[in-house]
C-alpha cells in the first residue's frame, strides 16, 4: 500500500509528533535510525525523544552522524580546507554532531548505561570513490541549499564558490586523493 492510501495505519510525515498517535496505538518499532540527520534538526534531542517514543520496549534507537571538523584528505588542497570552514560557518545547526549525538540521547531521556557509542568512517580512496566524492561536492558547492545560503549570508561570492569547487576538481584528479569522515555512532536501548 502507498503511502497515505486511505487505509494506510501509518500517520502522514508532515503530522506533528504531539497530533500523532501514542505509541500504544501506533504500531513500534524493533528499531529507529537516523543516518546523518540528527545533524540537519534544529532540536536533535527531541527528533531522539520522538524515535524512542515509538520504539518498541526492548528495541533499539540508532543514530550515525558525521563531525565535519574531523575530517582530513591528501593531498591538502587550500580550497577544500575553505570548503569545510564555509561549511560550518553555513550549517544551519550542528555539523558536528558526531561528537555530540550521545549527548543528545541523555537530553531525550536515555541513560548513560542505554547508550553504547562507537565511531566509524567513511574512506574515499579508489578511483570511482574519489571522481565520485569530488563531483559531488563540486556541484554542491555551486548549485544547492548551501550555494545559495552562502552567498546569500554574504560569506562568499559565486566566484570563490567556483573557486571552491575547482578546488574540488583538482583534489579528484589527483592520483594519490584520500578523504575520511569520522562518525559518532550509538545505539540506544529502549
């Protein structure tokens, strides 16, 4: 069944979490996860709460999110370091939220013992990975939300955003590039 067909149990997402249905009277779930989320919510400790809410007694509540600040490539391109201070500068809540998710799960109500943390990474290293890796950014940094917050906040012009992504470009064609992203990781245990 399609979402939001007119027999569909499951509420709409746009339904305020406080308008939709208890727990008792929704069905739970064995496990909730947010992957790189928790970063991009204005009350990451609240998205957590909501996603214990309607986890099963006994299920899990899962999070992975990225820490922008630890972050390291080869080889060092002074457009792509530019690249990750912008980046901060423009989120609009918490880039770093690898760091700090586990904090956010005691602020939703899970104790210290509920919460195992870990931390993995991403490593863009073979050909594919990196033309991929750089591309993206290439265009995300010319052409989406963070594009236009930039220059729309006045911390840059369309032209040191090409800048940044040439930047980008040449970190791709560079036979030796190498990228990894540090996770904060947790599982909570409802």
């Amino acid at each position: 069944m399609p979402p939001n067909a007119p027999n569909d149990p499951y509420p709409p997402a746009t339904t305020p979490p406080s308008s939709a249905p208890s727990a008792s009277t929704w069905p739970s779930f064995d496990v909730t996860h947010a992957h790189q989320v928790l970063q991009h919510v204005r009350d990451p400790a609240q998205a957590l709460r909501e996603m214990r809410r309607v986890t099963k007694p006994g299920g899990v509540v899962a999070a992975r999110e990225a820490d922008f600040a630890a972050m390291a490539w080869w080889p060092d391109v002074r457009e792509v370091a530019a690249w990750q201070e912008l980046y901060v500068k423009v989120a609009r809540w918490e880039p770093n939220a690898g760091r700090q998710a586990h904090v956010w799960a005691r602020r939703a109500g899970f104790s210290r013992e509920k919460v195992v943390c870990s931390a993995g990474t991403w490593c863009y290293r073979s050909e594919e990975d990196v033309h991929w890796w750089s591309g993206l950014w290439a265009e995300r940094v010319v052409k989406s939300g963070f594009a236009e917050a930039a220059v729309k906040e006045g911390l840059v012009t369309t032209e040191e955003l090409e800048e940044l992504a040439e930047g980008w470009r040449r970190w791709g064609a560079e036979e030796d590039a190498w990228f990894a992203i540090m996770h904060g990781e947790m599982l909570c245990w409802v």
